[in-house]
C-alpha cells in the first residue's frame, strides 16, 4: 500500500508541475472557454445539447458530435472553483488523469499479484505519452479513466453472484460506456464492440446448452431486470442528446448513420494494414518507451523491437493460459486483454492514415498488461531467479519515460524564454510550444502598455487569435 501510495504521489507531482503555464491553450480549448465561461456566470441553461464534433468524420453535409459530457465537467469544475481561469477548464482531465491510477490497480488485482498489479500501475503512471495527455483539456484525454471503469465493473458484474452487488457493478459499467463514449468516436465503437463480444464469450452462446439456459424464465426475468437499469443509467447521460435530436428532427443520429457509411481514404486494403502496422509499431513504442516520437521506425529499432516482442510474447501467453486457466473471472480477464488489443487493431485499419497518438488512449494500459503476462511467466518458469529480472525490466520502462519527460519539461521550460526547436509536444498538430504562461505574458504586457481609451492592434498567428482574445 505504501509503494502505490509513493506511485500516486510521483504521477500527482508530473501531472501537476507548472500546470498553469505549461497548459497547452489552443483554439479549441478556448473555443470552449468562450462557451462555458458564459454558462459559469450566466447559468447552465447555456450549457450545450451536444458536445465536440467528430473530427476525423466527414459528412457531405453538416457535422457528427459526440455527447456534451465532457462540456458538463469543465462546467462543473469552473461552479466548483467559481472561476472561468483556462486551468480550471482542464481540472477535469487532470484529476481524472490522476484518478485512473488507483482504479487501474484494482483493475489489474483482478487476475495479477498484488507486486505484479504495482509494477504495472507505475509503468502506466509514468508513462511519457500518458502524461501528456493528462496536463491540458481535451474531450478524449478523460476516456483513459472511464474505459478502465468499465471494464472493471464489467468483470465484476460477470463474476460477481451476489444479486444486490451485481446491479451496482452493472451501473458501473453501464457509467462507464455512457460518458467513455461520449469522449471520443473510437471510444464509443471500442466499449461497445469488446464489452460485446466479452459477454458473448462469458455467456458461451456457441454451447446448445448454456444457449438453453439464457432462455429459462429465470435467466429473461433478470435480463430484463438488468437491461431496465442500464437503460435508466443510459437516460441519465444521454438524455440531452435525445433532447436534441428531438428538438433538431434526428439531426445528429442522421450524421450517425451517415459516419457509418462513409467511405474512408480510397487506398488499398493492403496499404491500409501496412500503414496500420507501422502506425501500431510506432505508437506502442512511444507509449512504452518515450521512443519513436519522430515516426522514424528505422532509427529506432531497439526500443521497437523490444516493445514488439515484449507485446507479442505477452499475447501468446494469453492465448496459452485461456486453454488452461479454470477461474472464470481470470478467463474473463485474458479474454478482455486479447478483445481490447484485437478490436482496436481491427478498428484502425480503415483509418490507418489518419491515425494520431489520441487514438491510443483507448490502448494506453494493454502494452503494460501484456508485459504483466510476461512477468507472470517467467516467475512462474524461473521462482525467485526472475524475481530480479522483472523488476529490472519495470526499473527500465520507468527510466525512460521519465527521462522522456524531463527532456519534454526542460524543452517546455526553455520555450517560455527562447525560440526552442519543439520535438516532444507530440499531442497537438502546431508544435509552436506556445503555451498559457507566454499568452498570458503577452496580454499582460500588451495591458500594461495600452492607454484607456486607444485602441489596440497586435499580430499573431491564426491558430492564437482566439486564446489572445480570451
């Protein structure tokens, strides 16, 4: 309990050291300062139906958006703080960030040890990448939190026989879909597809006789008794996209199905799994390794090639331990291991090209997991002797992401003072390494200088017009 204490304590202190300034502000994220400070001090009935648009969906006419969830959490953070300062906008993003931790060891307690679950948590909460993504505000940056959340209550829900607790895991799990979908596009196909195909596998449909078993009065009586309350846990959260759908005659659910139909890039299908691959291999080492930032596979060939194999042993293991594992829930947990990877390759080939490190948020913990596998292995194979080993290894993996991350600080320091060459950003397209602090800067200078009454000009580039305004 100590040591995760210590690993929650370091994720907290790179999470939130020089937050404020370091804050990444960018048209979006005041695009939705401008909204949502209207709604902090005029009331909630500004607050929007629907949330941001789907970005890497395009329609011929109008646009698909995701639920208005995440707009109702910075909304509540800026009631809470009564501010509408652009920091506490991303108050949600870091706390879930940060909240994330300690579920994932839960999560992770289900099938491994408690040292094995340890491990594991600190490769993830120091992972480079995943720190990134955890100190600015963005809809997709929160989904880390709330895919873990439901597949942790769903385990629970599946192997969990006590009546009155199993509707209190179904919850969970039903919150979980509800708001992770609503984070991200990919989220929402990739909690409903592996929830989905885990169940089928828990229920065994394929056996004659557990197929006769779900249609037992028994069995209908409480599928419709689970099925209300998901449905009343749904209502909750989507309810305002139902309000405006209603109020916009489908509007959003027409886009839906439009997105659904639309064609991707015109490439061949073998172009696509090619780029795919290289896309997997390249986003996986970074996310493991703080490596392969550039995209530049050739240069990288150690840290991609260990993360390969490491990632590619622990799959195998996978699929070994499924034949001869007896305790469902510890099926139940290989099998959702295998269904998140699986789906997920599967869902990034037909935007293969269009692929970017926010995608991976839905896959942040299963390069990590995989490696538990590994550890399990060779504890299992070895005894003590691999004691040693994977506590190396985990030594390792936390050397370089945090290595990662105090070159990315040191570039995020230097760039306040100086023109700096911007290499390490890697979540937004511009890597300007403009950041709240110099904004700000700039404003209060620009302050300091006006006479009441002259009017103002200034330059900047388009993508600052709007952050400078706010």
């Amino acid at each position: 309990m100590i040591a995760l204490l210590i690993v929650i304590a370091g994720a907290i202190f790179v999470r939130v050291y020089h937050f404020d300034e370091w804050l990444y502000f960018k048209m979006d994220q005041s695009r939705d300062a401008f909204m949502l400070s209207n709604a902090v001090i005029n009331g909630p009935e500004y607050l929007p139906l629907l949330g941001a648009r789907v970005g890497a969906v395009k329609l011929e006419h109008g646009m698909l958006r995701l639920g208005p969830v995440y707009y109702y959490f910075q909304y509540l953070s800026g009631k809470i703080f009564d501010s509408t300062h652009p920091s506490v906008f991303a108050y949600p993003d870091l706390f879930f960030s940060i909240a994330v931790i300690p579920l994932l060891f839960l999560f992770l307690r289900l099938y491994f040890s408690r040292r094995h679950s340890l491990y594991i948590t600190a490769m993830y909460a120091f992972s480079f990448l995943i720190i990134q993504y955890s100190r600015f505000a963005w809809n997709p940056n929160s989904l880390q939190f709330f895919i873990i959340l439901s597949f942790y209550g769903l385990l629970r829900f599946l192997n969990d026989d006590r009546p009155k607790q199993k509707k209190w895991w179904l919850v969970l799990w039903v919150v979980g879909i509800t708001i992770g979908s609503q984070l991200h596009f990919f989220g929402f196909f990739s909690l409903l597809g592996i929830s989905g195909l885990l169940i089928v596998f828990h229920l065994r449909v394929w056996n004659v006789e557990s197929l006769k078993k779900l249609f037992e009065k028994q069995a209908l009586k409480q599928f419709l008794l689970f099925f209300l309350i998901g449905l009343g846990v749904f209502l909750v959260f989507y309810t305002p996209v139902i309000v405006s759908d209603v109020m916009k005659n489908g509007q959003n659910t027409h886009n839906f199905f439009e997105a659904l139909g639309s064609k991707g890039q015109k490439r061949p299908l073998v172009e696509k799994i090619k780029k795919d691959i290289t896309e997997n291999l390249n986003y996986y080492c970074l996310l493991t390794t703080s490596s392969c930032y550039k995209n530049d596979l050739e240069k990288n060939v150690l840290p991609v090639g260990s993360t390969t194999l490491a990632m590619s042993i622990g799959l195998l293991l996978v699929l070994y331990r499924l034949r001869i594992v007896e305790s469902k829930q510890s099926r139940d947990f290989l099998m959702l291991t295998l269904l998140w990877f699986t789906v997920f390759t599967i869902l990034t080939i037909p935007v293969a090209f269009q692929l970017r490190p926010r995608f991976y948020i839905v896959v942040f913990a299963v390069p990590f997991i995989l490696l538990g596998f590994l550890y399990e292995f060779l504890e299992e194979r070895f005894g003590r002797k691999a004691l040693f080993m994977t506590a190396l290894i985990t030594m390792a993996v936390l050397a370089v992401n945090i290595r990662g991350t105090v070159l990315w600080f040191a570039e995020q320091a230097s760039a306040q003072v100086r023109t700096t060459e911007i290499d390490r950003t890697l979540i937004l397209k511009n890597q300007d390494g403009v950041t709240l602090g110099q904004l700000q800067g700039v404003t209060d200078w620009m302050y300091a200088r006006h006479h009441t009454g002259d009017r103002l000009y200034y330059y900047v580039k388009p993508e600052h017009v709007r952050p400078i305004g706010f």
